[in-house]
C-alpha cells in the first residue's frame, strides 16, 4: 500500500497506512499476522530412498553480467547436490 501510494504522489507514514487498513479489513490483517495457527505447512515428500526426487531451481537475476546460477537438492537427505 506504501508503494501504490507513493507511486500516485501521495505520502503516508507506514503506522498511519497500518492503522487504516486495520480499520477497514480486520479479519485479513489478523490472518497475515504471524502466530501459531497462521504458519503454512510444508509439503511432505514421501521418498523411498535417496536420488529418488531432485529438487531444482535457478536464480537468473545475475544473467546480464553472464552469471547463472542452479541448485539441486535431495529431496530424502535434504543435501546439496
């Protein structure tokens, strides 16, 4: 909210932005706070066995310098490949 505000020209403090959007939202500003029963679960991987699922990703955001940079991840050890 601080950001589309800011881009429009406007300024707000972020408490006053806060208090606002308490006011007129309670029930999805006291979802998004952090508690014990607002954690989202992990998903579970049931593998038999290690190398059975390989968890990969990449990160492009150094690619115009010509750097790229991918990960591998055992999805039974948790371990880097």
């Amino acid at each position: 909210m601080t950001a589309a505000l800011r881009i429009t020209g406007h300024r707000a403090r972020q408490e006053d932005i806060a208090a606002e959007l308490r006011q007129q939202d309670p029930d999805n500003v006291a979802r998004r706070k952090p508690g014990k029963g607002n954690r989202q679960r992990r998903a579970e991987f049931i593998n038999p066995g290690p190398d059975h699922l390989w968890c990969i990703d990449g990160h492009d955001k150094l690619s115009p310098w010509g750097i790229q940079l991918y990960a591998a991840i055992d999805a039974y050890s948790r371990k880097i490949i």
